[in-house]
C-alpha cells in the first residue's frame, strides 16, 4: 500500500499515538506523519503510508489554523492543559487594541516556542525536561506568518478571540495566544486549536480513526495517490528508455537550462508517478536526479 490518509485527528491524542493506531488498522509497519499536532489540538494530520514515508519531506509546509485565544489568563504550558500561572478576570480589552497589535505578528519573526514542546535539547524532548522541573533556555526562532484573520470577539470575565491562522512549519500557535497577551499586558493562552490544511491536506477531506477503521472492515479504504499532496511541484515527463535509467538512479540530461535546486515530480510515458527528481548543474548541462523513486505497485 502506497500514498497518504488526510487523518482528523481527534482531542487527548498524541500524534504518535495516531500512527501507531494506523499502523494496527492498516497492518503495516511503515507508517509517519507530516507536522505534529499537540495531543489537545484537533485536525488535520497527514499520515504517510508504505513508501510515501520519503515523499514527507517534500509536502508543502504551509498550515492553517482556526484558534481560540483566551486573555486575562497565563499557564505553563501556553494552553489550558497547564497549570495556571496568573488569573485577571474582566481585563478591559477592546477588540481594536489587538487589530492594531496583530499586524506585529504577520511576516518572519522571532518566536519563543513554549517550554512543553517537542523540541529536543541534548537528546530529550522539552517537555520531558520540563515535567523534571529542569530549567531549559529555549532559543528563539524564526518563522513565517502569512496572515492572521480575525473571526470572531467574545467579551467577557476571560475575553476569547477566535482567529484564522495560515503560516509556514515550525510555528507555535500556543507562542502567538501567549505573546499576543504579553503585549497587552494582561497574559493569553490558547483555549482551543483545530488545524484546518497541512500539508496540501484540508479539513473539509478528512476521515476520524473511526471512519477509517470502518472503511477497512468494510474494504473501501483507498489511500489518497503519492503525488496529490505535491502538487506545488512542477512535472516532468520522461520517455520509456529515460524513465527506466532514471528509475535505476542515473541521471537524465536535458537540452533546456532549467532552474538548479528545484524538485520536480517525474512520470513516465504512461503518466505513472516515478518519484522526485531535482535539477542540478553538472558538466555545465542541466541534470535530473533521481532523489526518491517510487515503487507503485509495492
């Protein structure tokens, strides 16, 4: 079995635990995901299956987020799952305030990623440390916000800010509720997440572990084809004899100067997906080398 499931990944469980549910459904042993989501969080969470494991890496970074900002409100975790650290109840927040703060938070920027996370320092998880009562300095990092969409206001002992939210890998949406109430001085986490696109992947096209499992009893189950989520990737065409010797890791030369560095997704005079080439320079011609090659009837 060869492609991706666009996986709705359900509160309390981890993305780890996602894979590991596949992997039991499915039978298989070479299953991975694209772009963790925090076990409170809902959403999309694709999930590579067979050999499509090594087309992950080339999946479009850009994700997509409905989130729920709770301010007067600051946890250790940056979410409601912590403990709290500091409580001011019926701050006086005006919705224009943060229309003229947001706009801080749009292109590259500097981020802190919360101290329970992922991220590894000397071989342990943050979190891990973190729950050890070790103190971790977290360094900051750059990412990139596309744009943040205001959606909705909630007034209140605990005002909540519903935003969309689009941007590149990497970013914390948990660092954004906290930093948002940093700057208004009156402390935000975030209440509630649901990725909306990951990875080419949307909401509105994903099955529940439950829907899957179903799907799998009753023989429907069909695997979303390798080459649909990579669809920012420019295509090439290979004649038959060209297409077995790039097959067998040679490289093709081609007459046309193409960009150096550019992935590509390369198919055969059948239009079957091979895998993932990229252009390269070599003896002054533009090559194309085989960097993932596909078995489709694996």
């Amino acid at each position: 079995m060869l492609g991706f499931l666009n996986l709705n990944k359900s509160a309390g469980l981890t993305s780890h635990d996602c894979v590991a549910r596949v992997r039991r459904l499915l039978k298989l042993k070479r299953v991975g995901h694209g772009g963790t989501l925090d076990p409170a969080a809902t959403g999309v969470l694709p999930i590579a299956i067979g050999k499509a494991t090594r087309l992950l890496q080339y999946l479009p970074e850009i994700k997509a987020y409905h989130a729920k900002i709770r301010l007067g409100m600051r946890t250790t975790t940056d979410d409601l799952e912590g403990e709290i650290l500091e409580r001011r109840s019926h701050c006086q927040i005006e919705l224009e305030q943060i229309r003229g703060i947001l706009p801080q938070f749009i292109g590259k920027i500097e981020q802190i990623p919360p101290i329970y996370s992922a991220i590894q320092r000397d071989g342990k998880r943050m979190y891990e440390l973190a729950r050890a009562g070790k103190k971790v300095e977290v360094p900051p990092r750059i990412v990139e916000i596309q744009n943040i969409e205001i959606l909705n206001w909630h007034p209140g002992e605990f005002p909540e800010l519903d935003v969309a939210i689009a941007c590149g890998g990497g970013t914390y949406i948990r660092a954004i509720a906290r930093d948002l109430g940093a700057l208004l001085d009156v402390g935000g986490t975030l209440a509630n997440l649901v990725r909306v696109k990951s990875c080419g992947l949307e909401l509105t096209d994903s099955m529940t572990l439950e829907e899957l499992e179903n799907a799998i009893v009753k023989g429907e189950f069909q695997p979303i084809a390798p080459e649909i989520p990579l669809q920012h990737l420019e295509e090439i065409g290979l004649e038959a004899e060209a297409a077995k010797r790039w097959c067998q890791g040679q490289k093709i030369t081609n007459n046309k100067p193409q960009k150096t560095g550019v992935f590509v997704r390369v198919y055969d005079e059948k239009k079957d997906f091979l895998g993932i080439g990229k252009w390269e320079d070599c003896d002054r011609e533009s090559k194309l080398i085989p960097k993932t090659v596909l078995v489709s009837n694996e």
